[in-house]
C-alpha cells in the first residue's frame, strides 16, 4: 500500500502547488479591484468647486468693434461695444454702445459698421440712441442674428459694492495707433483689470448714475463692457478723467437693462442664469451619483469576488496541507487497516525454561529485541549468560496476518523453532500464538501467547 500513500502524497503536494499559485493570482486580482474600488470612491463630481461664471477669454467673445467711415473716406472714428440675447449658447443680433460712438453716424453721416474677424463688416440698424445728460447709449441691430459674438450675463448694478475688482475690455484708440496689425477681430482687444472704487458717481455734464474704476481705458473702450470678477456685466465704459487714466466712469448695468426692457430686448439675467446653472448642476450632480453609486457597488462586488476566490484557495491548500500532514504521520506508523482491527488481546513472550523460568513479559506495539545489550535489548539476559548474542533476536506480533514475526538478528549460537530449525539471521519467520523457540538451545525456551 506504500505506493497508493505515495502517489496520494504526491498529488496534495500538486494541489496545494496548485492553489497556491491561483490564490496569489486572486490575490492579486483582489489587490488591483480593491485598487480599482478606492479610485471610484475618490471621484467627485467635477461641478462642484466650479465656479458657474466667465473667464476673460469668454467675455472677450462678446465685445465686437464698432467702426464709423465719413462718407470721403478721409475720417473715421470708432468705439466698442457689446452682445446682449436671450441665450448665452445662441445667436446674438443685438450690439450696446455709446451713443457718442454712433453720433458721428447720426449727425454727420458716417456709415456705422460691426466688425468681425478677418476684417467682415456688417453694417447694423441703430434701434435706439441717446448722447445727453440723461444718458449715453445706442443699441444696434444686424440684419440677421450670428455666431460670431456671444451675449454677456448682466448683473444687477445695485448689488455691486466698492472695493470689487473689475475688468475693462475694448479696442482702444491708443493700441491702433501703435500696431499697425490692428484689424478689429478678437485678437486687437485689450483687457484690463481694476478695482470698483465708488458705486454712485454722476459725471460733470451728465445726470446718469456711474461706477468709477481705475482700469485703464482710453476713447477706443467706448461703448465696451466693464465685468465682475466672475465674468458678469456690472457697466459700460463711458468716459475718463482728462488729468488721469486710473479715474474711469461705466454707466450701471441697471441702466442699461431699463431700456432693454423698454424696447422688449432679451438678455440673460446674471440671477436666472445662476439659477438655471444651479438646476443643471444639481440634476447633473444627482446623474453623477447615482451612477457613481452604481460604479462603487459594481466594484465592490468585484472586490468581494476576488477575495472570495482567493479565501477558497487558501482554505483548499491548507486543507490539502493538513491531508498531507496526517498521511505522512501515518504512514510511518504501523497501520491497522480496515477490517483487519485488533482483537483486544495482548501479546506477551512466556519463558518456560531458563533464568526467567515462569516469567510472563508483554509484547508491546513495538517489536520486543532480546539479547545482553541492555542499550540496544528491551529483553536483558544478565551479561554472563551462556550463548546469549548481545543482540540476539527480535519479535513482534503483526495485527494484520494475526502472527508472531521472530527474526535473528545475527547471533552465535543461532535461535530455534521447536521443531530444530535454525532460523536464517535476518529472516523473519511467522509464529502462532502459543509457538515456542529457543535461544542457543532448549535451555533458554520461551512461547509468545496473545491473552
């Protein structure tokens, strides 16, 4: 049977080779999911630090140029201006300016022109226009709406406070006198920054309400748009100190949206935009977790998989490691095989002749060595016993053929059966219980017997 254990063993010693090798795959699969897992849980909805309003280079789509021709060719003045609508993603067909910007079309025939890129003028239809104390603005209308400006968010002049920073755009008369590469698209623009200082300024001459500024403007910049940090209108440049550049006036937003309102002009609120903005962001926030949430679960079961394949690998080798374990400790024991148990009884060696005479010892689970050498004999004769080997025989009662092996182990004087057989030194010979052999000769007898 020592080739069936042997090939048992040699097949856990596979298995456990085996799931070992697939439960660090696993591991390492756990390892990348649960990996996976902590990327998904850190994703954050990329709406929520933004903030909901322009950058400069988005406002500066909304300004365009404003340029007027005498009709000799031999005059020209210009100003800027700015895109209103009813949709900050839409086509636009209304401009705001000064009204001095366009008083040289009004009062002196100049032609007015809206300049594009790549030099393309469309000339507008002046639908409302006022250069007084009372007020200094024009609207313009395109003969069809277009893409190429976009319309600014306007914000209630009364909730700006001094103190808040700002930010002029425009074409300013200085830049074109210096560059000769001006042309009036996007790139001739110029952006310049500041801080509101007084909110509820009336210039000398006029009776309008103005914010002024210290951001540098210039003749150019009139009729463009002064914007708040976030990008929003707050006012429209207008004019500046003589004796200075950094005391700057914009008419308020608010009066700007009153003749919008008066002429049933559409423009984009800065509050219903932000309201708008605050919708999309919430309905596009609970998109981002309900699918995030579905993403966390999805990984978290593979997470949970992956650990549950690696657990039933390492359960299946330390089981096969503990099969092995016990098939090696009992492979080297004396096995009683099924169907072949014990019968209750002990073995024992009897001797009927000799120096034990009458003496009655048991045969343990282990083979029982006779002879004088009391380091290697668990049987001692006394030292001058005559025809004694130091090691003389052995035996040992064998469970499965029911039999007691006695064998020589190379003595002198040899050992006997009862019959005068010598046995062969180192072959085992079977006895029945109640058989009798003799050391050297019939002086030293002795019978093994299962009791």
């Amino acid at each position: 049977m020592k080739w069936v254990r042997r090939i048992f063993m040699f097949l856990l010693i596979l298995a456990i080779a085996g799931c070992g090798v697939l439960a660090f795959l696993n591991f390492k699969d756990w390892s990348d999911a649960k990996e996976e897992l902590d990327e998904v849980k850190a994703e954050k909805f990329e709406g929520e630090d933004s903030v909901a309003g322009f950058t400069t280079e988005e406002n500066q789509k909304s300004v365009a140029f404003i340029l007027c021709i005498a009709p000799d060719n031999t005059a020209y003045a210009w100003g800027s201006s700015y895109a209103v609508g009813a949709d900050v993603d839409g086509k636009v067909q209304y401009l705001v300016t000064n009204g001095h910007v366009v008083q040289p079309h009004k009062d002196m025939g100049y032609s007015i022109n809206v300049v594009f890129e790549d030099e393309e003028m469309v000339t507008p239809e002046v639908v409302f226009y006022e250069f007084d104390e009372q007020l200094d603005m024009a609207i313009l209308k395109l003969p069809e709406p277009v893409s190429m400006r976009k319309p600014v968010v306007i914000r209630d002049s009364d909730t700006v406070t001094a103190g808040e920073k700002c930010v002029a755009i425009g074409y300013p008369d200085k830049a074109a006198e210096v560059d000769s590469n001006f042309s009036g698209d996007i790139s001739s623009q110029s952006v310049n920054s500041g801080v509101i200082s007084n909110t509820n300024v009336v210039p000398a001459g006029s009776s309008y309400t103005t914010f002024q500024h210290d951001s540098f403007i210039s003749h150019g910049n009139s009729g463009g748009p002064l914007f708040d940090k976030d990008g929003f209108l707050i006012g429209m440049n207008t004019l500046g100190r003589e004796d200075t550049d950094s005391v700057n006036y914009a008419i308020v937003s608010n009066s700007i949206t009153d003749v919008l309102d008066e002429y049933d002009i559409d423009y984009v609120d800065s509050e219903d935009y932000l309201d708008d903005i605050e919708g999309e962001l919430s309905a596009a926030k609970k998109k981002f977790d309900k699918k995030h949430d579905a993403e966390v679960a999805d990984a978290e079961e593979e997470v949970t998989e992956a650990r549950n394949k690696m657990l039933v690998f390492v359960i299946a080798a330390a089981v096969c490691a503990i099969a092995l374990l016990i098939l090696f400790i009992v492979g080297n024991k004396k096995v009683v095989m099924v169907g072949e148990q014990d019968d209750g009884k002990k073995s024992y060696l009897i001797c009927t002749k000799g120096i034990f005479a009458g003496q009655t010892f048991e045969i343990a689970d282990n083979t029982m060595t006779i002879g004088r050498d009391k380091n290697s004999c668990t049987f001692v004769f006394p030292e001058e016993t005559p025809g004694i080997s130091s090691n003389h025989c052995s035996v040992y009662f064998d469970v499965r053929t029911k039999t007691f092996v006695l064998t020589d182990n190379g003595s002198t004087y040899g050992t006997y059966l009862s019959n005068g057989r010598k046995l062969t030194k180192g072959v085992p010979e079977k006895l029945a219980p109640g058989s009798t052999f003799a050391l050297a000769d019939k002086a030293n007898e002795f019978m093994v017997d299962r009791k």
